[in-house]
C-alpha cells in the first residue's frame, strides 16, 4: 500500500454510487408521482422512468457493496496535494460562473483572468489586471459589437450604455 495520503478509490466509489443511487431514488418518486404501469392509451408517463430509475438504484447498490469490501485494498484515487491542486482552479471558476448574473459576464472574465495569473501565474496584480481587462475588452468587442451576441450584463455595462 503506498504511503501517500488522499483520497482513496473506494471512497470514491462510495460517494459516486450513494449520488446515482439518489438520483435513481428521485425518478422513482416522481415516477409514481406522476403514474406508472399502463392506462387506456398505453404506459403510463412515469413507467420508463421508474424502470430506469431502479435499474440505477440496484447497479449503484451494488458498486455500494464492491467499494465497502475493497475499502482496504483500494488504491488511490488521488493525493491530498493533487486535490489542493484541482481546488484551486474548480473554487474560482464555481465562484466566476456564480458572480455573473449580478457583475455581468466581462467583469467577471476579468476578475477570474487576473485572479489565475495572479494565483498560479505569479505574475503581479498590475500586470494580472491589466490583462483580464484587455481579454474582457476584447471578448465584449468580438461578442457584442461584431457578432452583435448578447452576453449575460452587470451593473457596470448599464452605466455605460450596453
């Protein structure tokens, strides 16, 4: 067994299989929300659903099962540095794509350009911030004045007219 920590396999497999097995609960439950089995005019709406829905519960039960016996034996899926690593990309894109309705699409561009070269680049705000303007400058100049492509808008695009 290797000596790094992190994350193993079979508890990868366990989250992953619990998430299936959620999501094949809910089409079950909306499936006899909505009718299953068959009517006058032939299956009923929910019947395919609800199919699918248990086919997804057993099959996530039993990769359930397969990842509770190899919890010992599994091997890594990945180290806690590697996970730091995805972290710190995944957190600020969920936050950029989180700030567009309220600062607009170009802001937020330029806030998560300077932040990536700031961050991971090692360049200095200056020159991190001067370039997530030039690439929202540009985009707003190639979407919305020559493609005339409407882009999500913030405060900022109102005051100036957009």
């Amino acid at each position: 067994m290797s000596a790094e920590r992190g994350l193993r396999m079979s508890m990868v497999e366990a989250g992953t299989a619990l998430a299936f097995a959620l999501a094949g609960m809910a089409a079950i439950g909306d499936s006899l929300r909505i009718g299953t089995g068959w009517g006058t005019d032939g299956p009923k709406s929910g019947t395919f659903p609800f199919w699918i829905g248990l086919i997804l519960v057993a099959a996530s039960a039993g990769t359930l099962v397969q990842a509770v016996r190899a919890r010992t034996e599994s091997g890594l899926f990945a180290s806690w540095a590697q996970l730091r690593l995805v972290a710190s990309v995944l957190v600020p894109t969920v936050v950029y794509v989180a700030a567009i309705p309220s600062t607009g699409i170009y802001v937020a561009s330029a806030a998560l350009v300077a932040w990536f070269m700031h961050r991971l680049g090692g360049f200095g705000w200056a020159r991190s911030a001067a370039a997530g303007i030039g690439v929202a400058l540009a985009c707003f100049l190639v979407f919305e004045i020559w493609f005339l492509v409407q882009l999500p808008k913030g405060p900022l695009e109102t005051a100036l007219g957009y």
